[in-house]
C-alpha cells in the first residue's frame, strides 16, 4: 500500500530543476532506488541521515551541495526554507475493514463526546471516521489549525490542535510516541491508542514515576553551577534565543552557563564538558521520553527553569508550537 502511495505521489511531481535533494524517513528508504530512479534526469542525491520529522529539513545542507531544490517525503510543512521545498507526506488509505475496528472500538467506550487525534498519515480519513460516529450519535469536538499542525493532527512535541480539555482523547495510529505527547500535557483526559493496522487498543499512562523524575531533576539543578544549555541547528527546532534567555536568567543568578550547538544532541557529543546540568532547547521528547537516562548529567526542559529559583511554579510540559 505505501509503495503503491508512494510512485503515485512521486508521478504528481513535474520539476525541471537540477541538480536536487531528496531527503525520506526511515520507513521509505526500502524504495530508496524507486525515487532516485525517477528523478535521474534531475540529478538527485539523497540525504541518508535520519530524519525525525519536518522540524529536521535538509533545506540549507541541500543548498550548500549546489542543488536547487529539496523534495522532502513523509511529512506535513512546518517551516519556511531557504530554498525552494516540496513536502511529499504519505497518507495512509484505510479499508472499510480498518475503520470499522476503530469505530467498534469507540463504541465499546460509551462515551458521548470525544476527541480523535492522528498523525498526518491517516488524517485524510478523519471525515469518513466522523461522518460514521455522526450516525452512532458519537460527537466528535472540533481541533484547531495552526502554522505547524492541522486540524486533529499531533507532533511529538505540539499537541496544541486540541481544544477541549474534558473528554477522552483517541489517539488514531500506530505506537506511543505522539501519544504519550497527549498524555503528558493532557494528564487529566483518558488517551486511548487504537492501531487499526496491527490491531491493538492502548490506554497511556503517564505515572507518578514521570513527575517524580522531573522534580528530581530540578532538585539536582538547583545545587549545579555550571550548566550547558543544549541547542539544535535542525532549522524546526532551533530555539537559539530561548538560550540565550535562559544563560543570561542563569548568570543573574551567579550560575555559569554555557551555549552548546549539536545537530543530533546526544551523550557521546558532550564527552569532555565539564558541567553539572543540562538544559535542552531542541525537541522537548529528549528530556521526557525514557532514553533520557543515557544523559550523565541531569536534563530539564525549557519550561523548568524557573523552577531552579522559584519552588512555587508551577509544572508545565514544554511544546514547540506556532502559539
């Protein structure tokens, strides 16, 4: 199905540039050579870096090597680029068989009113899932639109479509990772993952374990001294004047702090530097995903630093959202 989705969306793309970049996901790099193969009259070379989202374009590496444009597959526009870019996400058509699991899974929950999130993978089949719940008397509340998001669409770092903050949350999609972003900052909200590929139903639960974690860390920055305050040069989630915000509060309170820069921030890259505690400015998922624990030093969002100085603030989960 993805293959078939993807050569249609490739044969939609009439350019005469050259030389251009290609930059795909993990997942499509199995058809790698089908894309090349039908750009080879525009000279294609393709980035085979990862790539974490439409936060992590290749538009200034791409105009460096001389190409003129950038076809970026897998995901929705989130930034301007410095060259011309054409977003290629792959949408996921689901079966009559697919959507009718998600709505007999909905209607086991009797709830009246819900939310649906997805993914930009499924979106398109959110109107035909709607229409169904309609009939079942199920009401779907409405999402917002922003620069970065779509109606009922979710990141792994913005979760701000949603609107209502009462009803249970349907996540509609494959694994935890832009759900468990639903849950963090949704904590009062059921989050319901329903995969209608590998058929699964899963309620997220963001423990205590999560908030005691985070209280720790800020409990160990308060007695640091010295702090490295993280920063990404991927272009969506470079957020180089919260750093400098943050080094300059740090320093009005005789705390030494210094700006590190890192495409992919990591623990192997920070070998050598002598601080006691991080402060991450790229994506948020690096401080509150489980795989935090291979940071030696401990590691706080953005929106605890405040919390260093002042014990009465409250918790808040950071996003990077067009608000």
């Amino acid at each position: 199905m993805i293959k078939e989705q993807l050569i249609k969306e490739i044969k939609k793309i009439k350019i005469n540039e050259k030389p251009i970049a290609i930059q795909i996901p993990e997942g499509l790099k199995q058809y790698a050579e089908i894309i090349l193969d039908h750009f080879n009259k525009n000279e294609p070379i393709m980035f085979t870096d990862p790539c974490y989202g439409a936060c992590d374009t290749k538009d200034r590496a791409a105009k460096e090597l001389g190409c003129k444009l950038l076809i970026h597959f897998g995901h929705y526009k989130m930034n301007a680029q410095i060259i011309k870019t054409i977003y290629v996400p792959i949408t996921y058509k689901l079966s009559k068989q697919e959507i009718n699991y998600i709505i007999k899974e909905i209607e086991k929950r009797n709830y009246k009113k819900i939310n649906i999130i997805t993914t930009i993978q499924y979106i398109e089949n959110l109107d035909e899932i709607k229409k169904i719940l309609k009939t079942k008397k199920i009401k779907v509340l409405d999402a917002k639109e922003t620069r970065r998001v779509k109606k009922h669409m979710v990141l792994g770092c913005d979760a701000s479509t949603l609107v209502d903050k009462e009803n249970p949350i349907f996540f509609i999609g494959d694994g935890v990772f832009h759900a468990n972003n639903l849950g963090f900052i949704n904590d009062n909200q059921k989050v319901i993952v329903i995969s209608p590929i590998s058929r699964y139903v899963k309620e997220i639960e963001i423990s205590d374990k999560f908030i005691r974690r985070r209280y720790v860390a800020i409990a160990l920055a308060r007695k640091s001294k010295k702090f490295g305050i993280l920063v990404s040069s991927k272009p969506g989630q470079n957020r180089i004047s919260f750093a400098r915000l943050i080094k300059k509060k740090l320093e009005e309170n005789n705390k030494k702090a210094y700006i590190l820069i890192s495409d992919y921030i990591k623990q192997e890259n920070l070998e050598g530097i002598k601080v006691d505690c991080y402060i991450n400015t790229a994506c948020p998922r690096l401080v509150y995903d489980d795989d935090t624990i291979a940071f030696k030093k401990p590691v706080l969002s953005v929106t605890e630093v405040d919390l260093i100085f002042d014990k009465d603030k409250e918790l808040r989960v950071d996003q990077i959202t067009s608000d």
